[in-house]
C-alpha cells in the first residue's frame, strides 16, 4: 500500500474535480454566473489581474448586479478556452 501526502491546494483541487464529475454524471445543471474566485478556479488561473484583463478585453462576458459584485458567464469562458484550444 502506496500513502501520498497532499498539500491543501492539491486536495481542495482534488475534492473540487470530484464534485465537478459527481454533477456532470448525476445530470446537475451548472450555475450559468459565477463569481471571480469560481471563474478564476474554472479557468486555473491564479491572477485576478489577467481575469479583469479578460473582462476588459471583452473576451468573456460578465454581469455587475450590484457594485463591486462581478459575475461571470460561464458559456462565454467555455467558447474562450475554446477558441484558444490547441487542435
């Protein structure tokens, strides 16, 4: 028996792509808007700098419901990362 040691990022990443492939396979609709932090993790970048640039840009879409409440359309993130796959 092999015993691994995760660091918190790691099993949080870890507990996260479970939950994400529990939804897929049990048919759970996922959230159309979500925030920065959940963008950020959906597109694993680190850098709320490089997420506002892309804002900015226009290459994803988002929503500001309220003021300094930003939300960010998750269709748009998938056709970005999309475009910007390597074929």
């Amino acid at each position: 028996m092999e015993i691994r040691s995760l660091s918190d990022e790691q099993f949080n990443r870890l507990i996260e792509s479970m939950v994400t492939r529990l939804k897929v396979e049990m048919g759970a609709k996922r959230d159309k808007w979500v925030d920065g932090n959940e963008a950020m993790r959906y597109m694993r970048i680190t850098s709320k700098t490089t997420l506002q640039k892309l804002r900015d840009e226009g290459k994803i879409r988002f929503s500001q419901p309220l003021p300094k409440h930003l939300l960010y359309d998750l269709d748009s993130i998938d056709e970005y990362l999309n475009r910007h796959a390597n074929k």
